[in-house]
C-alpha cells in the first residue's frame, strides 16, 4: 500500500509495526496528509507477531510523523528495526 505522494521525496524507515500498531499509525498520517510506504513481511522466528508492517515516511515531515507517534505510543523507545529515530538514541 502507498499513499500518493511523488517519487522524488526521501522516505526513511519509521518502523516495524504489528498490524494493528500499523493500522493506527496510517490512519493519523492519512489524516494528516502525510505520505507513507508500507511492506509487509514476516519477522525471524522468535514469539511476536507472525507479520509485521515495515512503514516509510518522507524525512521532510519529521517533526509532524514523530509528534503522530508521540501521540500514539508515548515516549517509549521506538521499535529496533527504527532508522527513523537513530538520533535519539544514546548507543
């Protein structure tokens, strides 16, 4: 699934999210106008879910994906997979 936004913009991962993590996250960027690429694949065998969401969202609107998150999912740790949110990570 791909909202429609032009190619040209930087998308960077945000994630790995369960489906219905994900489901919320798009729901918010969708109102918001926010584009966004998602990829479904299945996790390494381990417990957790059997599928997880892989979700892009364009490195300009930032500030609005990472209030969005916020919002959602507090201040907790963003997920392991997260290329989004290395800067603030302390390792």
């Amino acid at each position: 699934m791909q909202s429609d936004e032009p190619e040209q913009a930087d998308f960077v991962l945000l994630g790995s999210y369960a489906p219905r993590e994900a489901a919320k996250l798009l729901e918010r960027f969708h109102q918001a106008g926010i584009a966004f690429r998602t990829q479904p694949r299945r996790p390494p065998p381990e417990p957790g879910p059997t599928v997880v969401i892989d979700i892009s969202v364009p490195s300009t609107r930032a500030s609005e994906v990472g209030q969005i998150h916020r919002d959602l999912f507090g201040d907790g740790l963003p997920n392991y997979h997260s290329s989004f949110f290395r800067e603030d990570r302390n390792a």
